[in-house]
C-alpha cells in the first residue's frame, strides 16, 4: 500500500476509536429539559399499532415466501447439454 492508503485506513480507524470515547466523555444536561405535557386523542395512538401488526404479517409473509422460493426448485439435473 503506498503512504496515502496507509495514512487513510489509519484514520479512519482513529476516528473510530475516538468517536465513542469523545460522545461518553459529554454529559448532557437535562435539569432544565423536563416540561409536562397532557395526552390529547390517544385514541389515535392506538390505530399506529394496528397498522404495525399489518406491516408485520407482511414482513412474516415476505421472509416465509423468499424461503419458500429460495428452497423449492431443487433440481439436480444440469443446465448444460
């Protein structure tokens, strides 16, 4: 590797050595932060979850259909003449 590659896979691995270390070192102040709110309409909150339970038997049916194709099909006659 010539000087530049070296000195650029050396900072990136710096950077990510310092980047955890200088964000622990920070601590935030919330003292002045808290603030009360009322719940207004929380009925609508609880329409999101229906709306997750779908997004999740989508996901389930996607994952169990790429399974599906992914593991059917297995011939093991070759494709070459």
């Amino acid at each position: 590797m010539n000087f530049l590659k070296k000195a650029t896979v050396a900072f990136a691995a710096a950077s990510m050595v310092a980047a955890p270390v200088a964000a622990s070192a920070a601590q935030p102040r919330f003292d002045d932060l808290r603030v009360s709110t009322e719940m207004q309409d929380s009925a609508a909150m609880g329409e999101s979850v229906g709306e997750s339970w779908v997004l999740l038997l989508l996901a389930t049916a996607a994952i169990i259909a790429g399974i599906v194709v992914a593991a059917g099909g297995s011939s093991n006659t070759p494709t070459s003449p």
